[in-house]
C-alpha cells in the first residue's frame, strides 16, 4: 500500500486525560485509505511557521474503519505538533501522508503474543488487537501497559470491553510509582516480564513506547531466550 497524500478534517478531539487526547480525523480525499494495523501517517502542522513541518502519530483505529484515521497524542507543551493538535478547532482541515510504517503483525506466526506499551504507546498497539481478534486469532494475547502513577492510566473501559468480547485476550496495567492504596501489579515493564515470561521460544512479542523502554524491553526478550524475529517494536523518541 504506497503512501498518499491525504485531506482530511479534525472531526473529533476527546481529552482524555490533562495531556492525553483522543483525535478522529474524517477523510476527505481520498474518502478511505487501506492499511495494516501498526502503520502510521505524518501529519502536517500548520501553525503559522513557515518552515515546513510533520509529525508521525500511530493509527490507533483499525484497518476496517477506512474512512476515519483516530490516533492518541500526548501534549508536548515544547513542541509544535501537538500545541496545534490539540487547540486548533474541530471542523479544521489537516494535511497528512501514509500508509507508513513497517510495525506490523506477522500473521504466519503460531506463537503466543504479548504487546508492551507505555502510555501513549498503546496506540498502534489496540490497532493491531483489535484487527487481530476480529480476524479470528484465538491464540493467547496479553497486553502489558506500564505507567508511572494510577491517574495516569486511561482506556480501562476499552480493554474491559475487549476482554469481555475476547476470552483469549487479557491485559496487565503495572504502576513503576505506585501509592501505597494500589493493589495492582507494581514495577517496571521489565520486572513483570522477568517474572511472567515463561515460554520465551512460544511467544512473540510487539513493543511500543520510548526510546529506553523499548530498548531495555528488546534486549530483555532476546536474553531470556526470544528469538530476535520474534521481537518487534516502533520507538517514540
């Protein structure tokens, strides 16, 4: 699928948390685009700088909603993207280009899954959740999303209504800075999984987040046993 570019308009901006917000944009030529789950689009900002500027956002909706693009941002005060995205009025048009993107689910694989994201991470992440249960995989799928601290977390309602669908799915949310009246997993990403990986050579594994988690996550799988194929992440550095 070659990248195209895109009219679209913001449809919808949802804030989600204080930094965290949810965007639909509609497209408007053309009226639908195919993709895979895991890719993403570079969005133009324009903002009034006349230096040229894109920013790549993951595709957090699935391959089947052809004509809507949603992704989840985080607010960078500092940056010139997400100022944009997140004040500029709904109805606004947006420029974008894609399909891009090479993060995708290998769908010859017999293995088990395990998706790691942190925070805004979990972005292409649903995508691909998503596209791969209603396509049938019924193997073992387990999301494991790491936060710093419980008001951080959103998106329960979501994962509950999946898991609630999906038997064969289920998600683990760790807190690394828990307060003391939190009852639920504790730790980095990495300490859950060198205490739950069980069957590195059964499993693959799909990562997502910052430059360090990922890395430290990668190298993690590969030491305890995960054959370097089966190790997939996108970086948001």
């Amino acid at each position: 699928m070659p990248a195209v570019s895109i009219d679209s308009i913001l449809e919808k901006r949802i804030q989600l948390l204080g930094d965290i917000y949810e965007l639909h944009f509609k497209l408007v030529n053309p009226a639908e685009l195919s993709f895979r789950a895991g890719q993403f689009v570079n969005i133009r900002v324009e903002d009034g700088n006349p230096k040229i500027f894109f920013r790549s956002y993951s595709i957090m909706s699935p391959p089947g909603e052809k004509s809507t693009i949603k992704t989840c941002i985080k607010l960078i005060p500092t940056g010139r993207a997400t100022p944009w995205l997140t004040t500029i009025p709904e109805g606004t048009p947006v420029k974008m280009m894609g399909p891009l993107g090479v993060f995708k689910f290998n769908e010859t694989s017999e293995k088990n899954t395990i998706f790691i994201a942190t925070r805004t991470g979990i972005t292409p992440l649903i995508c691909m959740i998503e596209d791969q249960l209603t396509k049938g995989n019924t193997r073992p799928i387990h999301l494991l999303w790491g936060f710093r601290y419980e008001q951080d977390i959103f998106y329960t309602e979501l994962l509950e209504s999946i898991a609630a669908k999906y038997p064969n799915f289920t998600y683990t949310i760790t807190l690394s800075r828990p307060e003391a009246s939190w009852s639920g997993e504790k730790g980095r990403v990495t300490e859950w999984i060198e205490k739950n990986l069980k069957e590195p050579g059964k499993t693959q594994v799909y990562i997502c987040g910052v430059g360090d988690m990922v890395n430290d996550t990668a190298a993690l799988c590969q030491k305890m046993g995960m054959p370097k194929e089966d190790v997939h992440f996108e970086r948001y550095d």
